[in-house]
C-alpha cells in the first residue's frame, strides 16, 4: 500500500485482512501493510476503540479473528461479489426485492454501505426481480453477469458467445442489451439482436463469453422489462393459442401471468387471449385461474390437455 497512508486507511486494510483470514497473526499483517509488527497491533487498538469485536488468542495457533457482535464491520465488495451475494439471496429469498420484507430491508441495508458504481450494478439486478425462485434453475456465472449489467447501464453493444439449447454448438451474437431479468428463477437479457434484427432474450447462463464493444445505442422508452420478457416469452412456441373468455379484459388481466399472451378486448363483456406455449399441459392448467367462462378456440393440444385436467377435478369433488 502506499506509505503516506493514514492510520485510519491501514486500520480498514487490517480489518478486512482479519476478515479474510481468520487467526492471521500481528506478523502477518504487518508484512501485508508493510508496517512494524508494533503498528499491526496499533491498528487492530484502533478498530477495537471504533467497537469493532476481535478476539486474540494467544499461541502457535492463535491470531485475530473477528468476534460476534451486534453491528456487522465495515464491508468491502468487489462488483463480482456483490451481484454474487444478490443473486444468491434472490434465488433463495422471494421477497428479496421488497423493502418492507426484513431479508429485503437488510440487503437494502448492505447495498447502502456498498460504493456507489458496485451498488448500481447489483440493484439493477434487483430492482428487475419476481417472486417464484426455481431450486432447478441454472445460476448464470455472476462475473458475466456483472459485465452484462454494466453494459446494460452504460448503453453499449455487446457481443456474446451463446450456446444453443442443445448444447452442441455455439455462436457469435451482436446485441444492445436492454435489461438483465430475473423471472421465475431464470436470468435473462432482454435486448435487440443485430442478427435477428428483433427483440430477443437469452439465458444468461447459456452465454460463454462477452466482449463490450465501442457502439452505443438508445433504449426503447419507458421500457417495463418484466413486462416487456413476459411479452416476449408468451410468443414463438410451438403451439399457437387462442382462448375465448366470458369477462372484460380488466377482470381477467389480474389474474393470469403476461407469459400466457396478449389479452385484447372483443367486446364490453368478451376478452381474447391470444398465445403459444411449449407445454400444452402447463397451458390448460394456468388457464384454470381464469374467474369465468372461457372456451379454447384454437389449438388441439391445449384443448385435449383441458379435458383431461377437467375430469381430474370433477373426479376429486365426488364423495368417496
């Protein structure tokens, strides 16, 4: 470090060595420091005044470890590890995102006390969050997640290596990312592919490699990322879908997840859900949650998939 550093500056490096190697010795913190084995030892005086908790133990084994306390120390957070400790929570808290929830207040919390460039890139992860963690989700690699984010906030074109589902083969995509997003435990960028020239977004745990380019561009306005992935998902699947319901489109648009499709008003009275699905069975389930009478008007699958969920449930409301 450098030699005109303050006392206060070689306390915090003291502390965050104590941090990352519990029962480091006062000799090795002062080779660290590049200081005397007396300083070293001034230094851990100086955190223990500010009520930092670290114990000594005396001995072969002994050193400086940090006790338990009331009040978290001083942090410090590389971008990796912050967004890393983001996604970690996020994955396994559903209301991590909400500040009113005690998980949410305390992560809140600690992206207060983080430096502001680390800070920005974790909450814009967080802020882009949804309810519903998947345990069998693949983790996207946080440090290609923290480039992506960075090139999100900064406006530039980036050039990603993504492996097809498949696996069997990748290839080179130019894209202006948009947004990263967090829905139903998977990760995604939203963003404008030069190659599809159209909106696309893609796993991030299926990307390789990343390489930010010189260009910029210009998100779309008002741009709602949940709502505007949910949009996207809803389209190009194999099953093309289109459901009649007896309701207005106000009734139902609380109801079902914009992943199903687009609602579009008939009438005063009908609405039209219009979508494309995967998973014909998923489809016919979902469409349960819809608080009146509908009728599916396009697509045989999902049409077969309602009839058999249909009998099931009036097999389980006959009496035994």
């Amino acid at each position: 470090m450098k030699p005109d550093a303050s006392p206060t500056a070689r306390a915090l490096l003291a502390l965050e060595l104590i941090q990352g190697s519990p029962g480091i010795t006062a000799d090795r913190i002062a080779d660290k420091l590049g200081v005397s084995e007396r300083a070293a030892r001034r230094y851990v005086g100086i955190l223990r005044e500010a009520g930092i908790p670290i114990e000594s133990v005396r001995g072969p084994y002994g050193g400086y470890r940090l006790g338990r306390g009331l009040r978290l120390p001083p942090l410090r957070f590389t971008a990796e590890e912050a967004l890393g400790l983001v996604m970690a929570v996020l994955d396994g808290h559903h209301d991590a995102g909400d500040p009113t929830d005690p998980v949410g207040n305390a992560l809140g919390k600690i992206m207060r006390a983080l430096p502001g460039p680390v800070a920005a890139q974790a909450e814009a992860v967080r802020r882009t969050t949804a309810p519903a963690p998947d345990r069998a989700a693949a983790r996207p690699d946080p440090a290609t997640t923290t480039t992506l984010v960075r090139a999100c906030s900064s406006h530039r074109r980036v050039r990603l290596g993504y492996r097809s589902e498949a696996g069997s083969q990748e290839r080179a995509i130019e894209v202006d990312p948009w947004a990263v997003v967090v829905r139903h435990g998977r990760w995604y960028l939203l963003c404008w592919s030069h190659v599809a020239d159209a909106r696309r977004a893609y796993r991030i745990d299926r990307v390789r490699g990343v390489e930010v380019l010189d260009a910029v561009f210009s998100p779309p306005a008002d741009l709602d990322p949940v709502a505007t992935l949910e949009e996207h998902l809803a389209v190009g699947w194999e099953y093309d879908i289109e459901v009649v319901i007896d309701a207005p489109v106000d009734a139902v648009a609380g109801c079902l997840p914009r992943a199903l499709g687009r609602l579009e008003p008939l009438d005063a009275e009908t609405t039209r859900l219009v979508g494309s699905t995967s998973n014909p069975v998923w489809y016919a389930e979902q469409l349960v949650m819809i608080p009146a009478a509908y009728r599916i008007v396009r697509c045989p699958e999902v049409q077969e998939a309602a009839r058999v969920l249909g009998r099931r449930l009036l097999g389980a409301g006959e009496h035994p």
